[in-house]
C-alpha cells in the first residue's frame, strides 16, 4: 500500500495527517478548572436548549439511515483512490446490513459506486460532492422529541481552506433539500467531526480545529462556544486544547475522545512509551474529561481505549491514524476499524462490546482509509428517527 518503513511509529504519527489531501495551500463564560499537570481545561456555558426544543441527539438513538460520499478524486487521492473506494464500499455495505445507507455521488462515478456497494446501498447522482468525509460536510440532523426534524449546517470550509471543497460545501444543505427537511446554517465554521454531543446538553470539541483563524477569525472562543450550544441545542462546551497545524483538521476530536451516553466517554490511550504531541494531547483529553461534569454537574465515567503499537500494524505509511475511537454506531452495531495489531484489535473489540453489549462490533480493514488521515466515523453521517 506504500514504501515507507520505520521499525516503530508512536501511537500517533507526528507527521502531518491527510497532509497528502491538501491540494490548496475561552475565555469560558461559566466553570472552568485546572487539570493538575496537564494545563487548563474549560466548560463553556453559553446558550440554552434553544426554544424550537431542537437539538442534536447523542449517536446511539436509532437512525433512519446512513449518509455517506463517493470519492472519485484522482487529484485528490492520486494512486490511492481505488483502495479508498474500496474501503468506502466496505463500510457502506457492512452498515447496509442493520440500517438502510444513502452514498452520494457524481453522475460521473455513481455507476462504479453502485458496482462497488452493490444493491444493499442506495446510490444518489443528484448531490455532487468532492469527497469521501460525510462527516464533516453533511447536515447535522436534530430532533425535537415529538416528531420534528430539522438539520443544521457547519458552513464546511475545506478545514480552512486546505482542499477543494465547492461542491462538498453545499452537500449539507442539498442533502436537507433533497429530504425537505428545514436547514439552518450555523453561526459558526466548523465540521461535523470537530464536535461530539452527549445528546444531553454538553459538547466537547479541540480549540485548535475551531477557535482557529483558518476557520473563525473574527470569533472568540466564546462566541464559538455560544454559536455550537446554540445550533446543537446544548449549553456547555468542554474544550481540550488540540494541536493546531499537524493534521488537515487541526486535530480532530471525534479520532480521540468520544461520549458514549449521559455522563459516559472514552478517550483512546497512547502506549505508555509514547511521547510524541499526539500522545500527550490523548493524555490531556482523558485528564480533562475524567475531572469535567456534564451540563448538569454530573461527572463522567471515562474508559480508556487503549491504542495500537505502531510497530505492530499493517501500514507503515507515516500519516496513518490507527483510531479505534473513529468507530460509527449503528442500527444494532458498531462499525470500528482493526489495524493488524492482533492483541490491540482483540483489545478494542472487547472495549467496545462492553460499551456497547446489545450491539454487534464489527471490525473492518480500512487501511487505505487509514493512510488517508481518516476512520469510519469520518465518512459517515447517521439521521436520526424523528
């Protein structure tokens, strides 16, 4: 899959991620608190629960279905956009099996989708797009309890105007239109996999992938945290710090730490012996989430998701991300990745089936994927029964 070897690679690489993608170029309002040894930490309080009662549910309700996006992007992925359809066609067609999956394509390339996916997955030429991460340029549905759904829009920007992404930045509101269901741009830029929510009035989110002037330069950390709370329908924001610069993203959250349900999160942990920027930025996340309560005071229980030795994996490309964090859960599954690390593999899966025990986990080979600085919750993009 590629011609760099190293004999070990720290649990993080701390080369650039999806560098090989780029083709162009709070100050907290409520609680904040300082996490002994690792810096501060800060929640930011800011809107309520909007009026409409719309908000963003946690992952784990039940969907109506998956959305994803076919790449067929030579000047985005050169010589490895086969293996990375490749893997787009495995997920799909895994998810397919517990929930019904919508794929996005160019009328150029639904033909190769639809061979690829097979019947199982529902292929759309209607909504053009520029690349695989769902994600991040898709609409972020809502729901209000009582049958309603709405979604809203990050006003995806390229992860600050670091790929092509004309067509991928009205993905999100072409999608609303096509499923015509009312669509409300955010007062904010930002991706999909830059916020995660506990469904129950807290986010969490990295200051380097938002509070960043490649996407709000004329933006507080504040205000960005009033802006999400307010679109995602919470009213607190637990902040890390992230590392600006390294990846296309600016470090991710959804790679990293992730809520699981009400006062519950994991955050994948590097090996003891890793040092790198990638693995004291771990380090700090879990510290600052292990210490942090949720919107409504409570603490949360953090597990650890211990990560692959880098040694160990099949790829020896220097941006691959190894994130058995990057999982998507589904109708009556969990779709994680597993990098050839058999004792981690096995490790993870047995994690993740212990958060999850009335769901199947299924471990995928999505090594191309991988090499591409991403995972299977960055190309998917789950909506919610109302």
């Amino acid at each position: 899959m590629n011609d760099h070897t190293a004999p070990h690679v720290p649990a993080r690489h701390p080369l650039d991620r999806r560098r090989f993608l780029a083709a162009t170029g709070l100050a907290a309002a409520g609680a904040a608190w300082t996490a002994t040894g690792f810096g501060k930490a800060s929640a930011a309080h800011a809107a309520p629960v909007p009026a409409s009662g719309f908000a963003v549910p946690i992952d784990t309700v039940a969907h109506t279905r998956t959305w994803m996006a076919w790449p067929d992007s030579t000047a985005i992925w050169g010589p490895k956009l086969r293996g990375v359809q490749a893997n787009i066609a495995l997920i799909a067609r895994t998810i397919a099996a517990y929930e019904p999956v919508t794929m996005c394509a160019n009328p150029a390339g639904a033909a190769a989708a639809r061979s690829a996916c097979g019947p199982s997955v529902t292929v759309l030429d209607s909504i053009p797009v520029d690349d695989c991460w769902m994600r991040d340029t898709g609409p972020v549905f809502r729901t209000d309890g009582a049958g309603g759904l709405d979604t809203i829009g990050t006003n995806f920007n390229g992860w600050g105007n670091k790929q092509p992404h004309a067509r991928d930045a009205l993905v999100a509101e072409r999608i609303a239109a096509h499923l015509g269901v009312p669509f409300t741009a955010g007062g904010f830029v930002g991706e999909g996999g830059a916020v995660e929510t506990d469904g129950n009035g807290t986010l969490m989110a990295t200051k380097s992938s938002l509070v960043n002037t490649n996407r709000n330069p004329d933006l507080t950390q504040a205000q960005i945290g009033t802006a999400m709370c307010d679109v995602y329908g919470a009213s607190q924001v637990i902040w890390f710090d992230g590392l600006t610069g390294r990846d296309i993203t600016d470090d991710h959250v959804d790679a990293t730490s992730r809520f699981t349900a009400a006062t519950a999160g994991l955050v994948q942990m590097p090996l003891a012996t890793d040092t790198d920027a990638w693995a004291q930025d771990a380090r700090r996340q879990y510290q600052i989430l292990s210490t942090a309560t949720d919107s409504r005071g409570n603490p949360f229980a953090v597990t650890r998701l211990q990560g692959p030795d880098y040694g160990l994996i099949r790829s020896t490309d220097p941006r691959f991300v190894a994130a058995y964090a990057n999982y998507y859960v589904c109708n009556g599954a969990v779709i994680s990745a597993q990098f050839g690390d058999a004792r981690a593999d096995a490790a993870a899966k047995a994690t993740l089936q212990q958060l999850f025990p009335d769901r199947v986990v299924e471990q995928l080979d999505i090594d191309s994927l991988g090499a591409g600085g991403g995972g299977i919750h960055c190309v998917t993009q789950q909506q919610p029964r109302p």
